[in-house]
C-alpha cells in the first residue's frame, strides 16, 4: 500500500469520527454545528498526555475522550430546553468560543531540549509518541479503523437496542416521545457527551498521526463538513456518515478530476440530496428495504 493510499484512508477514519458524531445528534433530532469542537479538545488533550506528561497512548486517546465527552455533556445540559436554530447556534458558538481560547492558551514545558506545549496561534507540534512508540503509519492507520469499527459496531447496536429507539424517536416527535415516557431532555444530554466522546477519541488519533495541531484546523467548515457527511451518506444507519466522508475525501478531495472544485461539487452534491433524498442516500426506508432484503422473514416498519 502506498503512502498516498495510507494517508488518504487514515484521513477518512479520523474525519469519520466527528461525522459520527454529529450523525448521533441528527438522529435525536438537533443539528449541531460544533461538533469539531470536542474534536479540537480531544486532540489538544491527549496530545499534552503524551508529549508533556509522558502518558502511554492510550491512557491519552481515553483522555481525550473523555474531555469530548464532558464537554459535550456539559453543552448538552446548558442547551437541553434549547431546539432547532437555538441548538445550532448555541452550538456554533460554544465551537467558536473553544476555537478562540486555544488560540490564546499557552502551556508549554522544555521535553529533552526542546520546547513543547500549546503556543497559541503557533499551534501545537512535536506530538511524536505514537511513532516514538514504534508505530508506523500503516500499524496506525490499522489502529484508527480498528477503534472506528468498534464506534460503528457499538452504534450500531445501540440503535437496534431500547434506548436507541427511544433517540430516533425522540427524533421524529419530542413530544409524542415524552408522552410515551422517554424523558427528552435527559437522553439529549446523554447523546451529546455520548457524541463529544466520539469526536474527542477522533480527534486524539488525529493529533499522533499529524504530529502537530493548530486551533484553525478545528474551524465552522470541519463542523459543516462533519453535518454534511450524515445528510449525504444516510440517516438510516451509522455507515451513513462514513459513506459520506468517503465519497467528500476518498473522491472529491483526493481525485485530480475535481481539483479547484471540490468545494463546488460538494455543496452541490448537498443541495440535490436535500431535494431529492433529504434523509441521505442511506435513509430509513432504503435500509429497512436492504434488511428485508438480506433477511426475508423480518418485519420492518
């Protein structure tokens, strides 16, 4: 496999991960523009466990999940009474606020001569542990699927379990849903540190693989980008988001066809699936047909 292809395939893990998780605040009914946000968090925070404080890898990548998570959490609780555009903007603003701070935020400390930490605007490099570790970028590319597998293995499961049923029906009808015993505001909470984590987790791998992170790499269009991928992909099934990033960065980004115009190929992309199919290619109907499909004797509503 070439460096190009190792590359491009572990762009397309990582940008899965805070697609995924504005995908699990889509099928609860918010749209969020922040989710690369917790991104951003995780990254900076398991990128300081690793090259300041010498924590082992994935102590780190846990860390930075868990930052995501509590971030989240916390927006989510601050947010909970608030619904559609309200949501959205608050959102963006949280993203933006975060963006704003880690542009100011200094912490750094002098790691065998050299000066490491988060320097503001200069951004944040020297985040070597992984390859220090021995990892090479194939053995790395091999972790980032391997943990997404299991984030799409575990989604997937949960959407077929109770509490999965209850988010997409919180989705369709807050009020039919709280009428039928779910309490709404509790699970949007839920679902968005549960979302945080995931970006958060996305993010740390994000900063071992690149070695070096800035704040303006976790700006509106990654958050734009990570909303775009669910509506494209499908909101039927968490492949959904992952079909989306791969069609944005495994075709337009990485094909010399669209060059100069991916931007425009993939805003126009957007807008006829919201016309045509503004559910996604993978929406609800086209996968319970597929299930029925594979699995003749099951019923789908």
């Amino acid at each position: 496999m070439s460096d190009f292809q190792i590359g491009l395939l572990s762009n397309v893990g990582m940008i899965a991960f805070v697609a995924l998780s504005a995908y699990l605040l889509l099928i609860s009914g918010s749209i969020s523009f922040g989710q690369q946000a917790y991104f951003g968090l995780g990254a900076y925070a398991a990128g300081i466990a690793t090259a300041l404080w010498e924590w082992p890898l994935a102590v780190a990548l846990g860390l930075g999940a868990l930052l995501g998570g509590v971030g989240g959490g916390l927006v989510g609780l601050l947010t909970r009474r608030l619904h559609g555009v309200y949501f959205a903007i608050a959102t963006l603003a949280f993203a933006e606020v975060t963006r704003v701070a880690l542009d100011l935020w200094r912490y750094q400390r002098a790691i065998g001569g050299e000066l490491l930490g988060p320097d503001g605007p200069n951004g944040f490099n020297g985040i070597r542990r992984a390859f220090e570790e021995g990892w090479t970028p194939q053995s790395f590319m091999i972790l980032i699927w391997t943990l997404l597998a299991a984030t799409l293995l575990a989604l997937m499961l949960f959407e077929r379990s109770r509490a999965g049923i209850a988010v997409r029906a919180t989705g369709g009808d807050p009020v039919l849903a709280s009428l039928l015993g779910t309490d709404v505001a509790r699970l949007r909470v839920a679902i968005a540190a549960a979302a945080g984590a995931i970006a958060g987790l996305g993010g740390g791998l994000y900063a071992h693989l690149n070695t070096y992170i800035e704040p303006r790499l976790f700006d509106v269009m990654l958050g734009v980008h990570a909303l775009a991928y669910g509506l494209i992909g499908g909101l039927g099934t968490a492949l959904g988001p992952l079909i989306g990033v791969m069609i944005d960065i495994g075709i337009l980004e990485s094909s010399r066809l669209f060059h100069g115009w991916r931007m425009v190929v993939f805003g126009g992309l957007v807008a006829l699936l919201l016309i045509w199919r503004p559910r996604g290619l993978l929406d609800e109907a086209t996968v319970g047909r597929l299930r029925a499909w594979f699995y003749p004797g099951t019923r789908h509503a």
